[in-house]
C-alpha cells in the first residue's frame, strides 16, 4: 500500500514524466490498480496528447492489463478528438465484449465526437436507436447534441429537441436555451430567440449573461438599438446580473455602428467606474465608431490608453485605423502606419490591403493601388469580391473602363463571384461616357443573374 501511495505522489509531482511513470508501472509485479493507468491517461489526454494515450493503452493492453470502462472511454474520446470515430466504435465493440454496460458518460462521449466531426445525422441516429433500446441520456448529452446541431445550422431541429426531451424526462436547461437562443439570432431571427427566452422565464429557468449577450448582440445587429438597451438595463434590475465586458462591448459596438458614439463613450467610461477593463474588441469598436464619426482627436489618446492597459493592438485595430486615417483624407499617415504594421512583423489580412487599396484610388494615385493589387495577385492572395470591386471602382473613377471590364471578367476567371455593387459601379461609369448599349448589356446580366 505504501508503494502505491509513494507511486501515486512521484506522479502528482512528475507530471513532466507521466509517460515514464506510466511504463514504469507496465513492469510492475504484480502491476498496480487499472485506477493509476487510468489517472495518467486521463491527465494525458486532458493535455491533447492523444497519440500518446492511444499508443500506451495499446502497450498496456499487449501486457496483458485490461481496460476499464474509464481507461476506454478515455480511449474513444482520444480516438474522437483525432476524428477516428470509427476506431472510437471500435472501443466500444471491445466494451460490450467484455460484459461491461457502457455508461452515459461513455455514449456521451462517442456523440460529442461524433458532433465536433461534422457528423451531426450519425449522432442523431445513435442517439435514436439507444433510446429505442431503452437506455436514458442526461442533460449533457442533450447540451452536444444541441450544440451540433446549432453549429451545423439545423436550428429547427435543435429546437425540435429541445421540445422532444420533455418527453424524454430530462429537464432543459439554461445551457441548452443559451445555445439555441444565441443560433437563432445568428440566423436573425430575434424574435423567436426572445421568445425562447421569455420562455425561460415561465419555466423558471434563469438567464445568465450569456443569454442576455446573446440577445443583445441579436437587437442590434437587426438595429433594434432600443430593443438592445431595454435589455441591457434588465439584466441587472430585473435579475440581478451584472453586464461583463462582452456585454458592453456589444453595445458600444451597437451605439458606434448606430453612430451614437456620444453613448458609446458613455458607456466606455461606466466601465472605468465599474472597475471592467475593456479589451481589444471593445478598443476596436470605439475606434472605428470615432474615426466614422470625425472625431479623430480622441482616437489617438485611446490608442495609447488600450497600450498603457497592455492590451497589443491586432491587425483589426490597424485595419480600423487605416480605414479612419484614409476616410478622412489623411492618407499619407495612413501609408506611414501601414508601413509600421510591417515592420513591426504583424501580417496585413486581404481587409488592410483592401483599405489601403480603396484609399490609394480614391486619392488619385490609381498606380500606386494597382502596383499593391499586382503583388497580391502574383504573391496568390485569396482576393474577395470586396477588394476587386474596389480596384474596379479606382479604374472606373479615371475612366478607363476597359480596364474595368477586363478586371470584371478576370475576378470570374478567378472564381471570385461579383455582386451587385460590382455591377453597378461598372454600369453607373459606362452611362456616365454614354456607352448605353454596354451598360444595358451589363444590366441584363444583372437581372439573369437575380441581382436585381
């Protein structure tokens, strides 16, 4: 016993040697309990390091030691993670020939699996045909499933679920609502997700932040600002929970989108005297809301505050920069800074170079826009519709409109679809030369093409 407990704490001390610990006790006579194996493989696992716990339990099993129902389930989660679920079955196989009856947790497991692969319908019908045969999941298993089907974008169903579990005597939870709430605003439909909140409230089901930031950030990306504030202020008169950073940060980003930065600043400084720290979403935000709006002399002074908090500014706070400073005609700043970005080692996205590009053309220098535009091309750039529009719209205000209809049927050549603001720049310049026959031609398209 005294050598177990000696084994037992080198391996809370070593965890740098958990693997050697582990083949150390695969020579051990007799070895020790299944339970020891089981706490290094678990301890191993929760680090990632799958490969290495398949490749022990194979030495343990070719030692002759059997695997537990913990030891396997660790096993099939492994083999999950790795995307092998057919080996992760496999286990299971293995499982049911010993004569153990496989536990929730285990079931549980094989689904979650199953869900983060993308194989939501193999899930589903797991799960179906183990209830057909009597065995009852709990509120976790219902929360992947959920979950999966939320990622996958089958809302309805997971709605459909949610109705089902009722049935199924398992008590919904806030977990659940959260998910399915937070999928229907993602899919716009804020009316149904507020439903399913009210909903809670009948059950008797709290809300959490997250449910309230779910929603919040549902009212305003459908405008719905009063609907995102009415919200913001209930959460924590009605229910006593208090907004967090992410809260706030939604709704300054709501206020700056709106172009009430006035409320947006407000509610930056109720931070302060909340004691929140903002982070770099919530910066970008304000930033980006006060470049929009002009005001331009508190921009900086909040670079310098997001710094001073050590929060490092990321490629989105250039880009929100670069897009303020050419917006409002301070393009030779704009080109200085982005030429710090690269220094600094930070990698511009195809969104700073459309910036720069769309700046460049709209202060003339349409040379300097195609020679970025060029280099993106050779260098294999996954150019959008967004940056060639832009490039198109350079050349149409110098009006060289064939260079701008050659670029049109480039970017299709390029798999790159245009859209309706492709079209209709092209199409507003040829009416403009009186080219009326090529702008109709264009039109026509256009309307084939359901754009119109």
């Amino acid at each position: 016993m005294l050598s177990l407990f000696r084994l037992r704490l080198s391996f809370s001390h070593k965890a740098d040697n958990t693997v050697s610990s582990f083949l150390h006790m695969l020579h051990m006579n007799p070895p020790p309990p299944i339970t020891l194996f089981g706490e290094i493989l678990g301890s191993l696992a929760k680090k990632n390091h799958c490969f290495t716990v398949i490749s022990l339990s194979r030495q343990m099993e070719f030692k002759g030691i059997t695997p537990n129902m913990v030891t396997s389930t660790i096993l099939i989660n492994c083999f999950c993670h790795l995307g092998r679920i057919n080996f992760a079955f496999s286990v299971l196989g293995n499982i049911l020939k010993r004569g153990y009856h496989p536990n929730t947790i285990t079931f549980t497991t094989l689904i979650k699996g199953m869900c983060h692969n993308g194989e939501i319908s193999k899930a589903m019908h797991f799960h179906d045909d183990m209830i057909a045969k009597g065995f009852q999941f709990n509120q976790v298993t219902y929360g992947v499933l959920i979950n999966g089907l939320c990622k996958a974008g089958e809302t309805k169903a997971a709605l459909q679920l949610l109705r089902r579990i009722e049935e199924l005597a398992v008590q919904p939870n806030a977990v659940m609502y959260n998910t399915i709430i937070y999928s229907l605003c993602r899919d716009k439909l804020i009316t149904d997700a507020f439903d399913l909140y009210s909903e809670m409230g009948v059950k008797r089901i709290s809300p959490s932040v997250v449910t309230y930031n779910a929603l919040i950030h549902g009212f305003c990306v459908a405008g719905q600002l009063k609907n995102a504030v009415g919200l913001f202020n209930e959460m924590e008169l009605k229910n006593n929970i208090k907004p967090d950073v992410h809260s706030y940060s939604i709704m300054i980003n709501g206020f700056c989108k709106a172009k009430r930065v006035d409320e947006a600043l407000a509610l930056f400084d109720e931070m302060h005297h909340k004691k929140l720290i903002p982070n770099t979403v919530t910066y970008n935000s304000l930033l980006d809301g006060l470049f929009k709006a002009g005001r331009i002399s508190y921009v900086w002074g909040l670079v310098h505050e997001m710094h001073d908090r050590g929060h490092s500014a990321n490629i989105i706070t250039y880009t929100s920069l670069l897009d303020g400073l050419c917006k409002n005609h301070h393009l030779d700043k704009a080109m200085v800074l982005f030429m710090k970005i690269k220094d600094r080692g930070i990698q511009p996205d195809i969104h700073t170079y459309t910036v720069i590009i769309d700046g460049l053309c709209k202060d003339g220098r349409l040379k300097n826009a195609q020679e970025i535009f060029q280099v993106l091309m050779s260098e294999g750039y996954n150019l959008d519709v967004r940056t060639y529009t832009v490039m198109i719209n350079g050349y149409c205000k110098e009006g060289l409109l064939d260079e701008a209809q050659a670029l049109l049927s480039k970017m299709e050549d390029n798999s790159c679809t245009p859209n309706a603001v492709t079209f209709e720049t092209i199409i507003h310049a040829l009416f403009e030369k009186n080219e009326n026959d090529k702008a109709e031609r264009l039109l026509r398209e256009m309307i084939a093409r359901g754009l119109l």
